[in-house]
C-alpha cells in the first residue's frame, strides 16, 4: 500500500508497521471521534491538500530557523529528526483511527484516488479499512497472527453481498489496486519507511536539493512541507521528488506525495510535470490519536461492519 517494494527493502520492519457513489455509514463517526478540523483541498496538483497558514505566518524560530538556514544536507536531516520524534510518540499509542486519501501507480496506470477510513492497532499489528470512495462498502480486516497470516475482505457495490473471502496479504488479489500490502498500511509504517528511506539518501548523497516552508496548514492543522528532489535518475532511480507535510505538534507525515522521472524528453511546467510524474499520494485526516480499539474492532462479527 505504501512505497513500492524496491525502497521497501530499505526498512527492517521493528514489529509495529502499521469512502461515494453510494451511502455508506462509517462505524469511525461516532462521538468518540476526536475532529481535527476539515481537509481544506487545493485541487492544483502541485500542493494539493494544503494551504498556506495565515496563523503561522510569523518567522520560525529556534531549531526550525536553523535548519531553514542550513545546508540542503542539514535540512533532510531535520526532516530525518522529526520524523524520528513523532515515531517515538506514536509508539507510544496504542490506536488510532484516521481517514487514508491515497492514489498510486499500480503496473503502469495511475488508479484512482481511494478513500478509506481506518481502525488501526500497534500490539498486535491490526487493521481494518472500510472504502467511501473507490469501491464503496469494501471491508478488509487483517490481524497478526491470526487467520493463518491472511487478511479478511469483501468487495462493495453488489458484490457486498457475497461472502467474505480470506487471502494471502501478498498475493496478487491483495495487490490488484495497490503497491504494497495491507501489513504496511498506517503511519507508523509509513514514518518508518520515510526514515529509512531519507538515511539512504543521506548515505548516498542522492539528493539536489530540500526546501522546507513552515507556514502550511492541512486538515486545519500547521504543517512544515519539505520539498526534496534527487540529482538523477541514476542516483535515484525510483524518486525525482518528494513533498511531505509534517504535522507542527505529532511530527508525522500527514501528507506525502512522490514523483518519478519523466520518460517523454519534454520540458513542461513543474505542475505539469507532477501531474505527469505522480507515482505515489497519501494523505491522513480525521486523526485521533486518543481512542481505544479492542479485539473486537477487528473481528468480521463486529455488528457495525458488513462481513458475510
């Protein structure tokens, strides 16, 4: 779901990885749900999702005016710090639930943009993910360690009344409309994955440059992007560029997008060539941190959900 396998292989995974053509009811809005504010989307693909912040337009001080006035080198080990601190405290929870925007380059073609709402759970990894934009209605449920090691689904739509089927989280069905399985779905993952990804980066001095503009807002919340390009296609192969939305208070990359290398020769505008070059978009709203998920959020029988 998240990175494609290639850059995977970076991250050593530490234990914890981590909707409508028709109405849906989420079992995710209830009033325990904690808002933090609405997704305010700039539909221009060059920084979709957020916006500058009025409310932060003051100058940065401190360890974020230094890193600004450093070098590109000290910037992305900033970014790097981070990343670390919010995957430190998100440790420390035990679940969350969130929104998951996400739209990737699967064999070729850029699918749709998806939207699901997730429960997700560190100890043991569980996740469960219900579709309100994509195919609506479709549940998916895996635990770690348990249904022998494969995850629980149904498709949407009409198909929803069909039975549930059990497949491996792998396997080419689990895979159809995404690029990295369900075991790698979450922040946690993805935080992990950008770490270890940025210390490859900075072991090999693959990247041109990295910019950071702290006065962004997303999901009504103050971000910092990092805008990072890469020298080459032969220094990285999978990356041109990336832009990534880091939260000012939980440190977690709320927003992330990835761009590939252009194969058309061209020279076109940078939106244009983003729009062209997308490869991978992921975005969590909706986040809180405070909620406790129990065995039974992750179990088919769960009388919110739609399991057959």
């Amino acid at each position: 779901m998240i990175f494609p396998k290639t850059v995977s292989k970076l991250l050593t995974r530490s234990g914890s990885p981590e909707t409508s053509a028709r109405t849906h009811t989420s079992p995710f809005l209830t009033g325990a749900q904690k808002t933090m504010g609405h997704l305010v989307r700039d539909e221009t693909l060059s920084d979709p999702g957020s916006i500058p912040s009025d409310d932060d337009a003051k100058e940065p001080d401190g360890e974020l005016a230094t890193a600004m006035a450093s070098s590109p080198e000290s910037k992305l080990r900033y970014k790097v710090a981070l990343l670390e601190r919010g995957r430190n405290a998100l440790r420390l929870v035990q679940s969350y639930t969130a929104q998951l925007r996400k739209q990737e380059v699967v064999r070729g073609e850029l699918l749709d943009e998806q939207v699901m709402s997730i429960k997700c759970r560190h100890h043991p990894f569980s996740i469960y993910l219900v579709w309100q934009v994509g195919d609506v209605g479709r549940e998916a449920i895996y635990v770690e360690g348990k249904n022998n090691g494969k995850l629980i689904a149904h498709d949407g739509g009409w198909k929803s009344r069909l039975p549930a089927f059990s497949m491996s989280t792998d396997g080419s069905l689990a895979l159809m409309d995404a690029r990295c399985p369900i075991t790698t779905a979450g922040l946690l993952s993805l935080t992990d994955t950008m770490i270890a990804i940025h210390l490859n980066d900075l072991k090999q001095s693959n990247f041109a440059s990295c910019e950071i503009d702290p006065h962004r807002r997303f999901d009504g919340r103050p971000c910092s992007m990092f805008t990072t390009k890469y020298k080459s296609a032969d220094d990285s192969p999978v990356y041109r560029k990336s832009v990534t939305l880091i939260d000012h208070e939980w440190n977690l990359p709320v927003q992330t997008r990835h761009f590939e290398w252009s194969t058309t020769g061209k020279t076109m505008p940078d939106t244009e060539l983003d729009r062209e070059t997308m490869i991978e978009s992921y975005s969590f709203t909706d986040i809180n941190l405070g909620c406790h998920l129990t065995d039974h959020d992750f179990e088919r029988t769960n009388q919110e959900y739609h399991f057959h």
